[in-house]
C-alpha cells in the first residue's frame, strides 16, 4: 500500500512537467513541420524565386517578340526583317548563298 501511495505522489509531481514536455514537443514539430511552419515557409520562398526568374524569362521574349513585330509594321519596315521572314517562310535565298542538297533518308 505504501508503495502505491509513493507511486501516486510521484506521478503527481511528474505528470505536469510531462504533460508540458509532450505539449512543447506538438507545437514545436508543427512549427517547424506543419503547414504553415518554417519548412513550408522556405518552400513558398523558392517556389516565389522560381516564378520571378519564369516571370523575368517571359518579360524578355515578350520584348523581343514585340520588337519584331514593331519592324514588321508598314510605317517602320525593316528590310532585313523582311528578308529573314521571306527566307524563313518562302525557302528565299540569294545568289551567294550555298545550297547543300542531302539525299532523302530510306525507311
């Protein structure tokens, strides 16, 4: 009986201090682990790192891609734009130019 008695005064004694270690062990997992912990944190900062330089990438195709279509306009041409395009879509080409001709390849 003696024993129980001792038992129970010191789980008495104890039982705070483990219910707080247990309570500061949950909230400090999920600080760091959960949703919205630190772990989640650096990930959002890189995911925003990564849409920045994507966002960076296409701002400059996009520039480049308007600047062609500027020389292309009827009051600014450009006639070296012209001839890359007539080149590009017309097979054009100038007397200088070298034609390699290679054979077609067998199936």
């Amino acid at each position: 009986m003696a024993l129980i008695r001792e038992i129970r005064k010191r789980v008495r004694l104890v039982a705070p201090q483990v219910l707080l270690a247990c309570l500061a062990t949950y909230f400090s997992y999920h600080a760091v682990q959960g949703d919205r912990g630190i772990r989640a944190w650096l990930k959002l900062g890189q995911d925003l790192a990564e849409a920045r330089a994507l966002d960076a990438d296409l701002a400059a195709e996009r520039a480049r891609l308007e600047r062609d279509v500027a020389l292309l306009r009827p009051d600014s041409l450009d006639p070296d734009m012209i001839e890359e395009r007539a080149r590009l879509l017309l097979n054009f080409g100038t007397a200088d130019d070298y034609l390699i001709v290679l054979p077609k390849p067998k199936d």
